[in-house]
C-alpha cells in the first residue's frame, strides 16, 4: 500500500516544486503515465508482492527505460518521460527493499 501511495505523492511533489506554474497539468501527465501498468494485466498472478516489476513486465524492460529517460530531454515530452522514469525508478527501489 505504501508503494501505491508513494506513485502518487512524488510525481506530486515534482510537479509542485518543478513545475510550479502549471502544476496541476504537469501532475495529471505525469499520473496518465500510471498506466504503463496495464502490462500487469498479462501476467498470472496479475498481482504477487514478491516480484519484481523491472524486467518482468512488458513496458517495464531496461531498453524502455532507457526510452523513458530519453523522453525526459525533449521538451514535447518532457512531462510524459519524467512520469515513466519516476515510476521506474519507485518500481526499482521496491524492488530493492522487498530483496528481488
């Protein structure tokens, strides 16, 4: 639950603090972009606390990732990259603490 809730409070924070102007823009982009777990969908259990998303699921392979931040540098899609790679980057880190 901890995890849910930390997808939603960082891109939060970036998007204050980064993006002061149009924050609330840049937090809806940045949340649209939860929806790169869709590739949840296709794997059986579609929910195991015990795996790691990074290198399991479809949309969360390194290659992507490596996309994901690429996005970050140009201006279009500056928002939609930073939201992929913040998740990213959360997904990693629960994967390092759960020890996977």
């Amino acid at each position: 639950m901890l995890h849910i809730i930390i997808h939603f409070l960082v891109p939060l924070a970036v998007a204050y603090l980064f993006f002061t102007k149009n924050w609330k823009v840049a937090y809806l982009i940045m949340m649209a972009t939860m929806l790169v777990d869709l590739d949840h969908l296709l794997a059986t259990p579609i929910y195991s606390p015990a795996r790691c998303s990074i290198g399991f699921h479809p949309l969360h392979q390194p290659w992507l990732i490596a996309v994901y931040v690429a996005l970050c540098f140009v201006p279009k899609t500056r928002l939609v990259g930073l939201g992929l790679s913040i998740h990213m980057a959360l997904d990693a880190i629960d994967c390092q603490v759960m020890g996977s």
